[in-house]
C-alpha cells in the first residue's frame, strides 16, 4: 500500500524576473548511471511562480522662456 501525504505549501518571496535575448550552444554531457532500488520515503516539493506585471507611463513637460512680448499684449 502507498500512502502519499501532502505538506502545506511554502510561499517564496516574489522574484523580479528580466527578459534576456542570448545565443545558444549546445555541449553534451554523459552521466553514466547505475541503479539501486531502496525502499524510502520522498518529498515532493512543488514549486509555483505567480506572475504580476506591472506598466509604467511616463510624461515630461518642457517650459521655454519667449524673447518677446507674450500674445495678446499690442506693443
């Protein structure tokens, strides 16, 4: 009989997450393996990533002084 028993999550701290564009090359590796079966109890720790995004909207504003007489004022 197998019995699974399920452990209240762990919540981790919220990562920032950037998006990177790199090239790609591939190298092998060969991890040669042998087997042994054990009798033995295993956690199985889930982890979840939640997503939030958030946008930024920017505005800027330029004043200029006028070398003149403003509009509207007859010189």
């Amino acid at each position: 009989m197998h019995c699974k028993n399920v452990m209240p999550p762990i919540c981790h701290p919220t990562q920032c997450c950037y998006n990177h564009c790199y090239g790609e090359t591939v190298v092998p590796h060969i991890h040669p393996q042998h087997t042994t079966n054990i009798n033995h109890q295993h956690f199985q720790h889930v982890h979840y990533f939640p997503q939030t995004q958030s946008t930024v909207g920017q505005t800027t504003h330029q004043h200029f002084v006028s070398p003149g007489p403003g509009p509207g004022i007859g010189y």
